[in-house]
C-alpha cells in the first residue's frame, strides 16, 4: 500500500479551513513552522508520525481520517462495539461506569 501524501495535505489544508485556522494558527498549536504546514498541504514534504498526531489533535479529527480518509461515525454512545465490550466486561463481573464519573 503505498501513502498518498497528497490527499492527506488536502485533507489537512480542508480540515483547517473547516475550522477557520491560518496555516500559522496550526503551525503554533502542532509546534512547528507555518512554511511547514505548508508544505505538509502542498505533499512537498512528510511530516513525522508524531507531527501528523498532534495535526490531527490540533484539527479535532483523527490520525486515520488525515491519513485513510475514513470518517469514523462511532462514539461511546452510538457504537454496537461500545456496547459488546461493556456486554463482555459485564460478563466477567466488571460494572459499566459512566464516562462523566
């Protein structure tokens, strides 16, 4: 499988729009530069496991969407996973708790 550096830079340059960032706003909360962002955007460069984690914190997506694509639709209260795991914990006498608590 090969990575398609330039998807994953226009899924970041989308995201950061999305959320009405400068590549300078982003580049100071991932901690690097804003030529690098740009850069990242334009697939000129590759950025380092760690860099494309705290970019995809920073963007409030996750690691997977930057680098797959694939849009996760499942949370804690929406998942049938969620709800097997706590079937499963049950089973082996470990209580459900609430997030919140």
């Amino acid at each position: 499988m090969q990575i398609d550096y330039v998807a994953i830079g226009e899924r970041v340059r989308q995201k950061r729009r999305e959320l009405g960032l400068t590549q300078e706003q982003l580049a100071e909360e991932v901690g690097i530069s804003a030529s690098f962002v740009g850069h990242i955007e334009r697939a000129e460069k590759t950025a380092s496991v760690e860099t494309m984690m705290k970019t995809a914190q920073a963007l409030n997506t996750s690691l997977d969407y930057l680098i797959s694509g694939i849009k996760w639709r499942c949370d804690h209260k929406s998942c049938p996973l969620f709800d097997d795991i706590g079937n499963a914990l049950l089973a082996y006498g470990i209580e459900k708790r609430n997030r919140n608590q």
